[in-house]
C-alpha cells in the first residue's frame, strides 16, 4: 500500500500522506518559513491531542485559533475572526494555514486561506474519518448562509493533505460509522474492489477498527476522489456521480433540520433509495441489488420516520438537480458503475422511499 497519494492538477498538484506525527509536520512547515504560522483547530481536538501539540506552542511564529463546534462556525463571523487575527499579527503573503479538524475546520480555512491576501498556502490535517476519506481532499472550500449549507465558497487546493490516523482513535463511534457511508459511496459509484473490501470486512471496520484496513479504504478512497477531481476540477459530468444519494440525503436532512440524522447517515438511505431505483430501473441485477441492500443494512443507523411524506417531496422537488428542467439522478449499472440518468418521475423516487 502506498504512503502517498497525488491529486495531479498542474501548477496546483499536491500529495496526500500518511505520518504518524502531524505536529512533527506542522513544526517542519512553519520552520520553513520566517512569515507567521496560524494553526485552525478546535478546544476539543486541542485538548484530546495536548500531548501531540504541546511541541507546536514554543514555536514563535506559530498561533492557534479555535473554532466553535458544529456547522454554526461556518459562518462569515469565523472568517473575518481569522482574517482580522492575521491581519492585526502582521500575516504576510509567505505566512501559512494548518488546519487540524474535520471538515468544518477545512472548509473555513481553506475559505480563509484563498481570500487573505488574495490567498495563502493552507495545509489539511484531517481529524474525522469524513475529512481524511473526502472533506480534505478537492479544494472545496466555504461558510454556510441562513438559507443553506455551503452556499459561500471557492474551490481552492491544500498545498499538502497529512493524514495522522492517530486522529480516529477518540472519533466517536456514530461519526466513523457514518463516515463509512462515503467510502461505500466511492465502492459503488466506481471501485467494486473497494465495495467487497468493505462488505467483507465489515466487523473488522466497525467493531475493531483494524488501522490496517482502515488505512487501506483512507488510501482507495484518496486515490478515487483524486482522480475524479483530477479530471474534473469543476465539478462537471464526472464529479456529478459523487453526488450518488445525496439527492434524497440531502432532503432527508433538510427534513430534519438538520438536527437528528448526520450527514453521512442521511447519505446511507439516499443511497437506499437510488439502489432500489436501480433496481427497479432494470439496470441493477437482482444479486447485484441485494448484495447492495444486505451490506447497507448492516451499519447501525438512527431509524427514522416520515411522518409527513409531502414535506420530503417538496424538499426533494426542491433540490438544485431538480430545479432545472431535466432531472438528473445517479443509478447503478452494477456495482462499482455509475451513470447519469435523466429518465427518472417523481414516481420512482416516491415509491423509493419506501426503503427508509
Ligand atoms: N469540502 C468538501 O469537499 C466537503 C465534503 C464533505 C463534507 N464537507 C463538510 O464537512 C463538514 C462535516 O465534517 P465532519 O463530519 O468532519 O464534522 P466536524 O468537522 O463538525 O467534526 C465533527 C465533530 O467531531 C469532533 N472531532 C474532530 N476530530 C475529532 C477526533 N479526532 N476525535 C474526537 N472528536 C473529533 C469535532 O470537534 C466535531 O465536534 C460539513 O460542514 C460538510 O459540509 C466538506
């Protein structure tokens, strides 16, 4: 298994690594430079690993910001916190950003990095499963809006993503769980081997937490979401297949408010729905479905309940897929093959729902 894997973007290419000392990098990187350093993390991640970082804090040009919690601290207050803290230290062109966190963390300080002075360079630690295996890696960054997530952005690449899998030893159980459900993700819309990796090994993942296997799925999955953003940088045809049950998913949250399903939990039944649609569709043979269906119901989720159907399907009929006059939805030929169908009634998606 390699130890690196590299995003090929030009003069924006950059590598993923694997270290088991990431302040040993963060030191390495500021050292580098005579402009001031800034760390973006948060108390909790702070304090879990103090051991870790306590060699980072006699550093002279490196500072620490922490964020809130939750996806509250993606707001435009965070980024002028941190663009104003920069800019009242003297922050320079040269000076860096370390973002250690999961993916709240990464998207405000990427969002930082590419607007302070017109952008500075910015490094990825990631800290969630979510983040090594997708948030970190792609360059999107951005704040959200009261009307929606991640309205706000720009897509702008890390110099470096280190992953530290030191990291998922204290990620509660409910976020690896649901983290999962975008490596699966990746199994199904592109890499079969990766699926069976994971059906096959599932109590080894969930239970144990084998670092082994883990490392491998971080590493297939670096390497998928790598070559699509590659191709793809912005977000086109091939990007679009990413999106692989989060057209449900995202109504599913919505639905909640946001409040009682995690992302990657709401993306588990989006992706229910599109296999059964599949399914249904003739391009997902019988076995194929269930071997789909028999794995997606082995990871623990919330059950939840849909008491008022018309309100999800507004939320559905609402989607920016759905907006624009032909619908695109992401099927499975088989499994480890996407595609783009635009053959899809409201019909399809409502008798879908059925596998919530
Ligand atoms: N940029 C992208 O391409 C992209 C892709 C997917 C998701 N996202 C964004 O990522 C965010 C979700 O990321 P997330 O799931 O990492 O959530 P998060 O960043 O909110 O982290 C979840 C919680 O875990 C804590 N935490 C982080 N690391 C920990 C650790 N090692 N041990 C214990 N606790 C730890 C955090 O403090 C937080 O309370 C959303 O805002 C979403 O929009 C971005």
């Amino acid at each position: 298994m390699s130890n690196k894997v590299k995003v090929n973007l030009g003069k924006e290419s950059y590598d993923i690594l694997f270290s088991s000392d990431f302040a040993l990098s963060i030191k390495n990187h500021a050292e580098k430079v005579k402009s001031d350093c800034l760390i973006i993390t948060q108390k909790n991640i702070a304090n879990l690993f103090q051991e870790q970082f306590k060699v980072l804090h006699n550093i002279d040009n490196v500072f620490f910001i922490y964020l809130e919690d939750g996806e509250k601290a993606k707001s435009i207050d965070s980024i002028m916190k941190i663009c104003n803290y920069m800019s009242e230290k003297n922050f320079d062109r040269s000076s860096k950003i370390f973002a250690v966190g999961g993916g709240v963390v990464g998207d405000i300080s990427g969002f930082a990095a590419s607007i302070f002075m017109r952008g500075i360079d910015y490094y990825q630690y990631p800290t969630t499963l979510l983040a090594m295996i997708d948030s970190s890696v792609g360059g999107k960054t951005g704040i959200n809006l009261d009307k929606g997530k991640n309205l706000v952005g720009r897509i702008y690449q890390p110099k470096e993503v280190l992953i530290d899998t030191i990291f998922l030893s204290t990620l509660p159980g409910r976020q690896f769980n649901a983290a999962l459900a975008e490596a699966i993700k990746y199994g199904f819309i592109y890499d079969r081997d990766l699926f069976f990796l994971i059906n096959n090994n599932i109590e080894n993942i969930l239970q144990n937490r084998s670092i082994e296997l883990i490392k491998k799925i971080i590493t297939n999955c670096c390497e998928i979401k790598s070559d699509i953003v590659s191709e793809d940088v912005n977000e086109n045809e091939l990007r679009m297949i990413l999106n692989f049950g989060h057209t449900i998913g995202h109504a599913l949250e919505a639905y909640q408010n946001y409040k009682e399903l995690l992302h990657g939990e709401a993306i588990f039944y989006g992706m229910k729905c599109a296999i059964s649609i599949s399914h249904k569709k003739g391009s997902l043979n019988e076995s194929e479905y269930n071997t789909s269906m028999e794995v997606l119901n082995r990871f623990n989720l919330p059950l939840i309940k849909i008491q008022d159907k018309e309100k999800l399907i507004a939320l559905i009929k609402n989607d920016k897929k759905f907006r624009e006059k032909e619908i695109n939805f992401i099927l499975l030929d088989e499994i480890g093959k996407a595609y783009i169908s635009s053959d899809i009634k409201m019909n399809d998606i409502e008798e879908s729902l059925s596998c919530i």
